[in-house]
C-alpha cells in the first residue's frame, strides 16, 4: 500500500468517525431544547425493538443463504425457547442463561 492510499484510508476514517460523534452527539447536545412531537416520541420506542429484530433475524432464519425452518436449524430452536423463557419468567438473565444451554445441547448432538 502507497503512502497516498495510507493517507486516503485514514482520511476516509476520520470522516467516517467525525460523522458517527456529530450525529451521535447532535442527539446529546439538543436533549431538552428541542421538543419533539409525541407521535415521534412513542414511535422511537420501537427502534430498539426493530434494530435487534433486524440484526437476529438473518442469523436464525438463513443457513448458507437459504432458508432453514427445519428441526436441524439449532439456533432457531434455541431462539423460540428463549422466547418462551422470556415470555414466561420476564428475566433477561435466565432467558440468555436457557437459550444458550439449549443451543450448546443441540449443537453437542
């Protein structure tokens, strides 16, 4: 790599981190002066919820880029476990604690 494409690479970082800190730091620095309306409020609420589903989704669903639904697919299984885990003790400590168990079992199998 040439002196010129170091300097771009690290140019191209420092962008990209001065991008992320302003935008992150836009929301730190306008909390409490600016109001944002109550249908916006209750709708960030469900960012969280959506960015987990998001990223956890490919991961249980796709094997190799193609759907796997069947008893074989392990995290999948241990995913609805864990969701029964949660809907029923409502602790996030012993749905992480079972849904890991469950899937090291399946994957000893």
């Amino acid at each position: 790599m040439s002196m010129s494409d170091t300097l771009t690479l690290l140019g191209v970082f420092a962008m990209a981190g001065a991008a992320t800190s302003l935008t992150r730091l836009s929301f730190i620095a306008l909390e409490g002066k600016l109001r944002l309306p109550a249908w916006f409020r209750h709708a960030l609420q469900f960012v969280p919820a959506a960015i987990l589903t998001a990223l956890i989704t490919p991961d249980l669903l796709l094997r190799n880029g193609a759907l796997a639904l069947g008893f074989d697919n392990h995290r999948l299984l241990a995913a609805i476990v864990a969701v029964v885990v949660a809907a029923w003790s409502r602790s996030v400590g012993l749905t992480i604690a079972i849904g890991m168990g469950v899937l090291i079992l399946l994957e000893m199998l």
